[in-house]
C-alpha cells in the first residue's frame, strides 16, 4: 500500500463519523471504520459491494433512492434511515 493510502486510511478511520464513497454502480470504494462498525461488517466485506449484498432489501432501497437523488439532483442529501432497528439521523 502506498504512505498516501496508508496516511488516507488512518486519518478517515479515526473520524467518529460514517464516511464513504461509491462508483457510478453504486459500489463501496471507501467505507471507514465508523460505517464498518455501523454495518458489522469488515472493509473487506464492504468495498465492491453494493448495499443490496450488504443490507436488507428494504434499507438497500432507501440508500439506493438516496443516492440517485443526489446523482441527479447534484446535492447534499441527509436522511434519516432505519437499520438493524436503530434510527440513523444526519
């Protein structure tokens, strides 16, 4: 692994917040520590997936509808979601 990943995956793994990025097909590129956890899920399991391998149909759909919204409509999108019965608010 290159420093600059090395350096990238520490600082994004120490930030309590869930952040993470997804190609164009909807595919985990990054997942940090934070929605790893959230997900119970290691890094592993996440990148390269889309939320329906990782998620319940029903959560997959709203993540997916989000996405899509924010694709078209090329905006900060903040939902609150339901997942494994815990409310998830931005």
């Amino acid at each position: 692994m290159h420093i600059m990943a090395i350096r990238d995956r520490v600082f994004l793994d120490s930030v309590p917040d869930i952040i993470f990025l997804k190609d164009k097909k909807f595919r985990y590129l990054i997942s940090n520590k934070a929605n790893n956890a959230l997900l119970h899920l290691t890094n592993v399991d996440v990148i390269g997936h889309t939320d329906f391998y990782i998620m319940d149909e029903s959560t997959a759909k709203a993540c997916r509808a989000s996405d899509e919204q924010v694709l078209r409509e090329k905006i900060i999108v903040a939902n609150e979601e339901i997942m494994d019965g815990h409310i998830l608010r931005p």
